[in-house]
C-alpha cells in the first residue's frame, strides 16, 4: 500500500510503498478515507535524532477517518463496513487518566511504548491504518470524513482548552485567539458555539485574519508587538479573560502575558518554544497558565456532535496522497487555508 513516510531527519516526507498491515487480536483495520496534515509533524520533523523519541520511518498523520476494512480476533464494537474518525492519542486503558477516558494524558504511554499513530506508531497518511484497540473508534454517523478528520486533533485539542476556561468565557468577556490556521479556525468557531464571549483574532497576515472573521471572529488584529495593547484598549484597558496561543512561539507567548486581565487563562497550546515567567508580578494578579495536550474521548464525541448540529465547520483544502509531500511544504509557508486533507 501507499503511505506517506517521514524516512530520516531533516528529509522531506516521501510517497512509499509499504506491505498492508494485518490486525492482530483486538485490533481493527481501517481503509483510510481521509488524514489531516498537523503543523506538529513540522515540528517533530524539525528535531534532531537525539530529540526524536521513536525510531524512523514513520508513517505521518495523527488525524485519521477510514472505513473498517477488517477486524482482528475479540473485536465487538465495530464490524466491516463501519464509517468511523480515530481518536489518536492513545494510551493504556487502565490508568486513573486513562479509566476518565483521557487517554492524552496515560500515566503508563512512556513506559509501556505506547504512542499515537502518527506520532511514533505508524499514522494515517497512507491506505490503511491499523487501530490498536476499537475503544479509539468514534462513529461519524453521517458524518462526512474529509470535513469531520480534521477535528480529532484540530477540533479537540481547542475544545479541550476552552472547556477548561468556560467559567471565565462569561457574556461580556473577551476570548484571544492567536493564530487562526488549522487549529485556531475551528477555535474561534467553538468560542462562537459555547460561549457568549467576544472574540478577538490574532494572525500575520490579513488573508487569515479574513478567514478568522469568516468563521465568527467579533474583531481581528495582526500579531505584532503592538497587538497587546490593541487588546487592552479594546478591552477597556483590562485584557482579555481567556487567551489561547495557538502558536506558543516567543513573540506570541509575550502577546498573550500581555494581553490577559486579573484572574484569567492563558492557555499555551502552539509548539513554538516560547515560555511565559509566572512569578509574583510577572503577570496581573492570579492568572493561571496552561499547556494543555490535545483531549480526552469523550470530548472528542462532543466535538463530533458539534459538528452534527452545524456548530463548526472545517474549511479544508484536499490533496491525493502523491501530493502530500506538497501539502506538507505548503503547511511549512503558511499557505493552508484551514487544514489540509489527504485522500488517500
Ligand atoms: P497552522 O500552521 O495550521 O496554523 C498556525 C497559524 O499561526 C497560521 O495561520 C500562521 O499564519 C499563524 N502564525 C504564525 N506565526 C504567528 C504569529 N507570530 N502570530 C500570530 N499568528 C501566527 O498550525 P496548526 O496545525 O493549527 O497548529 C498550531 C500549533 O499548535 C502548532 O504549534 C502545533 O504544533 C500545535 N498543536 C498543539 C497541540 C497540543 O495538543 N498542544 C495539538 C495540535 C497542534
Ligand atoms: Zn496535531
Ligand atoms: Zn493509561
């Protein structure tokens, strides 16, 4: 089968031709029909061999749809024939975090080598995916995969963060968007959705901050060392009481300090290295900073019965699995408007 392949640092990813895998007891193969390309695989694709944590080549994509294509020895819950998206980071099962269903935060991953396809075992930008176990299934439904793959990572690490915040995200209050690419475009649709809160977007160039008023921004403002201030004087001089970094680089961990009010969130969800100093007066009196990592399995069929109500809605642009390699080079220039699918 075809997969698209991250071979050796510092390389482009490339088109292979790899043998279709077999599910073993308890596993469940999928016939992929569509993979969202993460700017988080540049990131990982960015790292040094010392900083990688699992071995090359890896089969790319932690977004993942697919149609079971076979079911290994105890499977129940799924058969042939089912239309489902993957919940991707997987974890034990067993752990207290695990027990909640927050996988994304298994006590025992490391330990045990468990890692989310993708991310270290192979990922979803190829024809088949095999699931290790059916509790990572979640029906679409009637759901469509191409629009819907996207928000197992896109939708639900966003969702996560704001479910956190919701108590701050009151009527009158303000939401900061920063960076309104995959990630951030379906933020700002869930502020819209979940809460009364007004929000502002933050991006560097007006082509996205045009996307960002599309898809339910109040008000849009370029991402410069000026933009803090914006925010506190559209703010009544006070900032906002929810700031989510959907960059996390060094200027935009600065803007989102600067930008949150007395007893608000900064929520630090981009990979982008930037640190945010938290001592006494560093920042206005109690405001708590997080780094959330993408969500747990049942916020991910929230997020899906969002969208079945019509509450989000992914822009995507789609590419045959040939062209992934390009879509991965146009991801690194900035140029996706919302997420980039394959079809493989
Ligand atoms: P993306 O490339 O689709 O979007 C990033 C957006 O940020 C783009 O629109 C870009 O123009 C904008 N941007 C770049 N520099 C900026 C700046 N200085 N100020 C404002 N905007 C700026 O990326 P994505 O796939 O949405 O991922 C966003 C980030 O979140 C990445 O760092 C990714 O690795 C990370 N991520 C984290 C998690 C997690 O669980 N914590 C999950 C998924 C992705
Ligand atoms: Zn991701
Ligand atoms: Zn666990």
């Amino acid at each position: 089968m075809k997969a698209v392949q991250y071979v050796e640092v510092g390389s482009a990813p490339v088109v292979v031709d790899i043998p279709k895998p077999t599910p073993g007891p308890g596993q469940v193969l999928l016939k992929v029909t569509a993979a969202g390309v993460c700017h988080s695989d540049i990131a990982v694709m960015s790292w040094t061999a010392e900083q990688l944590p699992f071995p090359l080549p890896l089969t790319l994509g932690h977004e993942g749809a697919g149609i079971v294509a076979e079911v290994g020895d105890g499977v129940r819950a799924v058969k042939a024939g089912d239309a489902v998206a993957v919940y991707g980071p997987w974890g034990c099962g067993m752990c207290l975090e695990c027990a909640q269903g927050k996988e994304n935060y298994c006590l025992r991953a490391d330990e045990l080598g468990i890692r989310p396809p993708g991310l270290g075992a192979p990922g979803a930008i190829a024809e088949y995916l095999l699931v290790d176990h059916e509790r990572h299934l979640v029906p679409l439904d009637g759901l469509d995969p191409v629009e819907t793959v996207p928000l197992t990572d896109a939708g639900l690490t966003p969702y996560h963060a704001i479910k956190k915040s919701l108590p701050k995200l009151l009527p009158g209050s303000t939401a900061v968007v920063i960076g309104t690419g995959g990630l951030g475009h379906v933020g700002i649709q869930l502020l819209r959705a979940m809460t009364a809160a007004r929000v502002i977007a933050l991006d560097v160039t007006e082509d996205k901050l045009a996307l960002a008023r599309e898809v339910g921004a109040h008000d849009t403002v370029i991402s410069d060392a000026g933009a803090a201030k914006k925010i506190k004087d559209m703010t009544g001089g006070l900032g906002a009481e929810v700031v989510l970094d959907f960059v996390g680089a060094p200027p935009t961990v600065a803007t989102a300090g600067a930008s949150v009010r007395v007893e608000g969130d900064v929520t630090i969800v981009g990979l982008g290295g930037g640190t945010l100093a938290v001592g006494f007066g560093a920042l206005p009196y109690e405001v708590s900073v997080m780094s959330p990592y993408w969500g747990s399995r049942s916020e991910l069929i929230e997020v899906l019965d969002l969208a079945r109500a019509g509450s989000v809605k992914v822009h995507v642009e789609t590419y045959g699995i040939d062209e992934a390699p390009k879509a991965y080079e146009r991801l690194h220039e900035g140029k996706i408007r919302g997420r980039a699918v394959i079809l493989p």
